[in-house]
C-alpha cells in the first residue's frame, strides 16, 4: 500500500477524501482459501460491481443479504445459481424476485419459511442455525446466542416439520456465529456443525462455516491460520459426510478476510486547534464515511503523509492527538473507545493540507457510509494492473437531491 503514494499526486489527481482498494490484494487473500469447494464472498463488507465482477473472475460466489444486493450480485454478472439470498427476514420485493429467478436461500426465522413455502413450495433452502453461542470483535457483531436476532434456535422442534409440509429441498446448514471471531471461538462452529447433522439427521448436500475471519488491525493482533482452520472443518466435512454417505461441499463465507487489508481511506487535515490542553486534528472525512470507530470503537491505523513530500511520515516524534471528523456530532471522533471516551492517539504532527491515511478500512468502510448531514458519497478508487481507475464517482448535489424533486 504504501507505494501507491509515491504515484498518487494527492493534491491534484483526486480532491476530498477518497477509498483506495488494491485489487492484489484481495487476490491473495481469496487464494489462501482456495481449499474451500466454495468461498462464497459477503458482500456487504465491500459491495462495489467493479469490485464484485473482478472477484467473480476467481470463481467467487457470493452472498446477497438485502434487495439492492441480489441487484449488485445480478449486475456484476454472478449466475444465478452461484448467488445465496440470506436473511431473517424477506420483503414483497425480494420474494418476488428469488421466486422469479429461483435463487437459492438461506432461511433465518420460521415465519420466512412458511412466506416462502407459501409462495414458492419446493424452493431449494438452507437453513441458518443459531448454535446458542456466538463472538464478535464488539457485542454488535455477535450473531449467534440468545442476545442475537440471527438464525433459527439449533434445537427448534417444528423447524424440520415445517420444511416437510413445503417440500422445501433442504440444501446446506448454515452457521455464522459474528464478524471478527477469534480461532477459539471459530473452532467451536465446527462441534455445533456436527451436533446440528445428528440433530436433524437428514440429507443435506452442503455445509457453511460462514464468515467472521478478523484480520490484524493492530501489529499485536493474531493472524488465524488458515491451514489450520481449513482442517479442522475438513475434517469435520469428512464426518458428516461418512454419516451422511454421500459427498458434502464445505462452504466459507468471508467478508472482512477478502477485503479489509485491500483498502485505504485518503482524508486531508483542516484544522488543528487546542481545546483547552488537547489536540484536535480535524480531516474532511466523517463517521459518515468510516464508521466503524463510532459504531464499535474500531481501531484503524492511521499514517500521515506530509502535504509537500508525499511519502509516510515515519518520524519517531508523536504527539498525542484526538483525530475528528466534520459532522456536527461531538461523538464524530475517529480515536474513541467502544464505550465512547475519546482515546489518545500518538501520532506525528500535522498542519492543514497534510494527509491522514486510515489502514484496513476495505471492509466495511465505504458499504456502511451514508449522507448524514447532507455530506456526499466521496469517491472509490481501485489499483488494478498497474492502474489507477475511478469505480465509483464522487457523489454530487443532484444525486443527493434526486429522490427529494
Ligand atoms: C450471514 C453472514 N455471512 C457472512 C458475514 C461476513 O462476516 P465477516 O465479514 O466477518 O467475514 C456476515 C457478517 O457478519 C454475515 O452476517
Ligand atoms: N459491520 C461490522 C461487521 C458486521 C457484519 C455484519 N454481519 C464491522 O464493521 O466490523
């Protein structure tokens, strides 16, 4: 990543704040788990169809959770038979659609079995289990136990008389227990995997680790190993599949893993100030832009680059700095913790005109920004071959008022 600066003209090629994704990249990470029969790829961390048609390239599925997903899936090309509508909910919209184009889904609440058995009987299904345990980087994005809306309750009585009475074709059992899971927690998937298998005791032909992969956002963090981790589940995939006595695809579905590490947030400084004794450098991006700081006291490298030199500020001097956006929320600060207190950040000094860059932000970044405070969608950017490319434009006043005319 670093690199990329030395053929970026920051200050006149790209004006505003802007994401930057290596498509490299996320080559590499979809290669480390090409053991996987299927790594089907979440796309709600980084939903971008440029972004989506180059990862169809390397024989990704993909993961739809909402109606303007399935679209994107669609658009960039993803056959409809590699595309799964998951969700624990449906809408009129979408049903019509996956009953028209007869997409496969992953069911997460009994009332949308019987609204899809309804509709459409003998749709092909799999069924999302909540285990009764999950783990996430921060309780927001935990989704399996008792506090989570996600899944039908692993031991739910009427869950298998009910696909019986549709004629459902039951394809996969599905189990996702959170986003940014440690190994340890990962690894327990697995047992409830088998436990579900015993428990329902039918013919399925696929099974789903789901996502959850967390990356090193700080040096300190674990790196999952993902041999390892392929493993265990293989060997769990062989024993379902002696019990069974047939074949059975073992499917992952990554978000974060694929695309946080490809990516970059470009910001400029605009004002320094002292607020009493503390620092505040103040950029032109939000937590409309980048709010995963806000929302979960997520923590994001951030590099400097000096205005006039260009290349990463990698003086040792720090000062501690508070870093905020522009919003007109006081919570509109990029060092924070979960809780919400302001945390102190050593960073070198900086003066107006001078770059913050945000490391890891190619998962969810961009996919969650909004136009709060009327501010625009600032642009995305990808390096591929060699090229720098525009993907997605810089959002203008008529966009922003269209729907409103
Ligand atoms: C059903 C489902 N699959 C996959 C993912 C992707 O998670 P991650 O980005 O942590 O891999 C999520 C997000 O938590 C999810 O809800
Ligand atoms: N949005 C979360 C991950 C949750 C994924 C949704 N299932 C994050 O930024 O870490």
């Amino acid at each position: 990543m670093y690199n990329f600066f030395k053929n970026i003209n920051l200050n006149k090629k790209y004006s505003g704040p802007f994401w930057l994704y290596n498509f490299n990249i996320i080559k590499k990470k979809i290669l480390k788990l090409k053991k996987f029969d299927i790594i089907r790829f979440a796309q709600k961390s980084c939903s971008n169809i440029n972004i989506l048609k180059l990862i169809k390239k390397y024989n990704v599925q993909i993961d739809s959770v909402s109606y303007g997903e399935l679209n994107r899936a669609i658009n960039s090309g993803f056959n409809r038979k590699n595309i799964i509508f998951t969700s624990d909910i449906i809408d009129y919209d979408t049903l019509k659609k996956i009953v028209k184009l007869k997409i496969t889904v992953n069911i997460g609440s009994i009332d949308m079995l019987h609204q899809l058995g309804k509709i459409s009987p003998k749709h092909k299904i799999w069924i999302r289990i909540n285990p009764g345990f999950g783990h996430g980087h921060n309780e927001k994005t935990n989704t399996g136990g008792e506090n989570s809306k996600h899944g039908i309750w692993y031991n739910d009585k009427s869950l298998y008389g009910i696909i019986k009475k549709y004629n459902f074709k039951l394809c996969g059992i599905h189990i996702h227990i959170g986003s940014g899971v440690d190994y340890k927690h990962l690894k327990n998937v697995c047992y409830a995997m088998m436990n579900q298998i015993l428990y329902i005791n039918k013919s399925i032909k696929s099974i789903s680790a789901g996502g959850g992969l967390s990356i090193p956002y700080k040096k300190k963090d674990r790196i999952i190993n993902i041999k390892n981790y392929f493993n265990l589940w293989n060997n769990i995939r062989n024993k379902i599949s002696n019990y069974l006595g047939k074949k059975i695809t073992l499917e992952i579905e990554p978000g974060r893993f694929l695309t946080a590490e490809s990516g970059i947030l470009v910001t400029q400084v605009k004002s320094v100030k002292f607020i009493k004794n503390k620092y505040f450098v103040l950029i032109d991006a939000g937590f409309n832009d980048l709010l995963r700081p806000v929302m979960y006291g997520s923590y994001h490298k951030i590099s400097v680059i000096k205005k006039k030199i260009s290349y990463i500020n990698k003086s040792t001097f720090r000062v501690p700095t508070i870093v905020g956006g522009p919003l007109c929320e006081s919570g509109d600060i990029f060092t924070q913790n979960s809780n919400g207190k302001i945390k102190i950040r050593f960073l070198p000094k900086v003066s107006p005109g001078d770059y913050l860059i945000f490391h890891n932000t190619g998962a969810y970044g961009s996919s969650m920004s909004s136009n709060y405070n009327s501010r625009l969608l600032i642009p995305e950017i990808l390096f591929y071959k060699n090229k720098f490319k525009i993907i997605r434009k810089k959002q203008n006043i008529k966009d922003l008022l269209k729907l409103e005319n």
